[in-house]
C-alpha cells in the first residue's frame, strides 16, 4: 500500500485550503509542504505561519520538508506551527545526527532527505532513529521537473537495508512523480509518494490523487 502526500508547491497560494481539502477527501495520506530559503536551494518559499494557517483546515499529516541552511533554527516554530513530520537534508547538517534528536525531543516524527547524488551511506549511523527517509527523485528547488530515474537504485538498496535490518522507516520519493514514474518507484521500493504538479496541475486533483495511487498499486 502506498500513501499519496500532495505538495502544496504546485497549488493556488489564494485558495490554499480548498486545494488541501479536496485532496484530503480525494485521500491523500500527507500533505507534503515544501519549505525554501533562497540559501540551500535557489528558490524561497513558505514559513511557518502557513503551516499554523493550514493547520485548523486539514487532519492530514503535515509532512514538512525543509530545503534550508541550518534547520536546527527553524524546527521549533515549525513543530509548534502544526508539522507532524520534519524532514531535514543530511546535506544541509553538519550535525545531523543533533538534528534529528532534536526533532524527536520536540514530539515530532524525524525525517531525512538525500539529493539525488548524495550516497545512502550519509545517513547509515542514523537510520535506525528515523521515521522516513526521502530520497529526492530531482534536484531540490522546484516543482515541476523531470524524474531522475538513476535515482531507482538507490531506493532499491533503501529498501533492502531497511528489511534486512527490520527498521521501521518508510521511503518517501520526491519529484517528477506521476502515473508514469509511481509504478517504477512503488516497484522499487518507496511507499510514500509525493506529486506536486502532477495533482496541482491537473484539471482535477481529487482525480489526479486516485490515478497516481492506482497506478502505483497496479
Ligand atoms: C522539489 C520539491 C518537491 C516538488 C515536487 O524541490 O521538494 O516537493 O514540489 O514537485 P513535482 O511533483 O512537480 O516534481
Ligand atoms: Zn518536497
């Protein structure tokens, strides 16, 4: 079974909680917000307060994905913002492994995410502490790019050191997923799946969430 975590990125910034809404009840399992500084990747985003304005509007689990310099200064106010999920990149910790502790002391569930060069032996010493893993599936930055398929070992490897080592952490894959590339990354491996502009883009994104589920689970 997968689980379908729509990226707000793509979505109407105006009418915010109705896009998240209609996916809600299409059933998408997280939403998946897309936090840029201008710094680790050359585009800006969004901050806590939209996370703390969404919050009231959805149950979804808030999947916060922080493409930004220094987590470490920003994790509180996200956490206390609304984010269920705070996915940090092992690229932009120097000390990871302090990061991700401090995620959990604060109550949240821990993430880490890996660009699409960055080796899985990065996070090898940390694995066994986290609740995700998201492997980016297109160089962090913007929605709406072309699925890296080298990244494809990658996830496979992911999955068989998680079972061989009985670890809990699921793997979550992020960019340029849509009903053509969710079969090849489900196949793989990864059972969350983020769709940015393949479900904001759509005429309908209720539809667009269902079609990229069932093609997943085909
Ligand atoms: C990319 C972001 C993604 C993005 C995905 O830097 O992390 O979450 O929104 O967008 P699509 O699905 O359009 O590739
Ligand atoms: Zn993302």
């Amino acid at each position: 079974m997968v689980k379908i975590a729509p990226s707000i990125l793509s979505a109407d910034f105006a009418h915010l909680a109705q896009s998240v809404q209609a996916v809600e009840r299409a059933g998408a399992e997280y939403l998946h917000i897309d936090v840029m500084d201008g710094h680790f990747v050359p585009n800006i985003t969004i901050g806590p307060p939209i996370v703390q304005a969404l919050r009231p509007h959805s149950k979804m689990l808030f999947d916060v994905h922080l493409m930004i310099e220094s987590p470490d200064r920003y994790i509180p106010d996200f956490i206390k913002a609304g984010a269920d999920l705070v996915c940090i990149h092992a690229e932009a910790c120097t000390h990871l492994h302090r990061c991700v502790c401090q995620v959990k002391e604060l109550g949240a569930r821990v993430g880490v995410s890996l660009n699409p060069h960055t080796p899985l032996s990065l996070i090898q010493y940390v694995l066994p502490m986290l609740d995700l893993v998201l492997l980016m599936t297109v160089n962090p930055g913007f929605g709406g790019q072309k699925f890296i398929p080298e990244v494809l070992p990658k996830i496979e490897a992911l999955s068989r050191l998680i079972k061989r080592k009985g670890l809990a952490a699921e793997i979550e894959v992020d960019g340029g997923i849509n009903t053509e590339t969710a079969p090849l990354v489900a196949r793989a491996g990864a059972n969350v799946l983020v769709a940015g502009s393949a479900v904001f883009g759509a005429d309908d994104p209720a539809r667009a969430v269902q079609a990229i589920r069932q093609a997943a689970e085909k």
